[in-house]
C-alpha cells in the first residue's frame, strides 16, 4: 500500500472522529447551565434537544440550542468538504461527516451515549449537504409542527420525505446514502413519541411537561 491511500484513510478516520465528537456536545445541558435552567434531562420527555428546553419556558434558550444542534451537523459537513482537498480524502467524505455528527448527538461520549433525537442536527446536515432539500425539509418541519403542534410528528413526516426526495436528483457523492440511515436512526429513535401520539399522550410543543421519571445519566450511575 502506497503512503498516499493511507494518509487519506488515516485523515479519514480523525475527520470522522472530529465530527463525532462535534456532534457529542449537549448544547441543550449547556445552555440550560448557562442559563441557570433545570437538566433537560430531568424533565419533560428526558431529552436533551431545543423542544425539551422549550418546556422550561426560556424560549432564547430553545432557540441557542436549536442553533447550536443544527451547527454541528452542518459544520461537519462543510469544514470537510473544505479540507477535501488538503487532505485528499474521498469525495464522499462529508456526507459521512454529517452523518458521524448526527450519531454523535444521538450517542454522545459526553453524557454516556444518551443523547437527543437528533432533529436539529439531521436538518442542519441537510442543509449543508443538499441546501434546496433542506430548506424545503425545513419549511415542511414548520408546517406540520404549526398545524399539528407535535415535533415528533414533523420530524418523522420529515424524515421520510427528506429521504425519498433524494432519490432521483443530482446530489453529493454518499448525500442520499447518509441521509437516509439519519432518517431511519431519527424515526428509529421516535419510536416512543409514535406510540404516545398513537395514545393520543404526546405532549405539545411548548407544552410544559411533568418531571421525567428516568433521571440523569450520571444520577443513574450513582444509584
């Protein structure tokens, strides 16, 4: 094996690990830190994402949540596809950036693989990666989420969609590939919402929600 092909795949494998660990920050534990706001995984539905933090009733700190989540897919995205060719990596690289930050936020080393549904970050991977899709996928998550009030019905109806949408298009080296496993993983990880919607017990955006009976990751450690 030459020198070249194992530097591109040595700088493969730290471009996806970066990415990992970018898509690992809680930004919704941060910013309800910050903001002097209880754990977002110690109320409500237990998820640390901008809908959870929304039911602390700090709208500002829902929306630097909702930013901060759709950064990191799309930052993955874009830093390496800037790099691509310093780095010489495959041209497929990014999309698997995304991807890797998306499984990042749902698995993140820093609250022990229990993350967040991962929404903000699917839509922001979109984005980076095929912008009309994303955009139209934005619109259509705004819609549903105003006429139904359920983000995890928005988010599944988005899920799908933004899959097949793919199918057919000129898009990115691995674009439809990875955006399809990020929305099986994010339908994969509503699964408990579905059932709830199906009870007719999901809760409402913005919709303040009893204290979660699944503490803290850490609390559960300790117990």
């Amino acid at each position: 094996m030459s020198g070249v092909p194992l530097s591109a795949s040595i700088s493969s494998v730290l471009v996806l690990l970066a990415a990992y660990l970018m898509g690992s920050i809680p930004f919704a534990v941060v910013v309800s830190r910050v903001f002097s706001l209880p754990d977002p995984r110690s109320f409500g539905s237990g998820n640390p994402g901008a809908t959870n933090v929304l039911r602390s009733g700090n709208r500002l700190a829902a929306l630097i949540t909702l930013i901060g989540d759709a950064s990191k897919g799309a930052l993955a995205v874009l830093l390496c596809r800037a790099a691509a060719e310093v780095l010489g990596t495959a041209p497929a690289l990014p999309a698997w950036a995304g991807l890797a930050a998306f499984a990042g936020h749902l698995f993140p080393i820093f609250l022990r693989f229990r993350g967040g549904k991962g929404v903000a970050t699917f839509l922001g991977t979109l984005l980076a990666l095929v912008p009309i899709v994303g955009m139209a996928t934005c619109v259509l998550w705004l819609g549903v989420a105003v006429m139904f009030r359920y983000s995890s019905l928005a988010s599944v109806v988005c899920a799908v969609c933004a899959s097949f949408s793919l199918f057919g298009i000129p898009t990115p080296p691995g674009a439809a590939a990875a955006v399809t496993l990020m929305s099986a993983m994010l339908i994969w990880r509503h699964r408990g919402n579905l059932e709830q919607l199906l009870a007719g017990k999901e809760s409402k955006i913005g919709q303040r929600a009893p204290a979660s009976a699944t503490p803290p990751a850490e609390d559960q450690a300790k117990s």
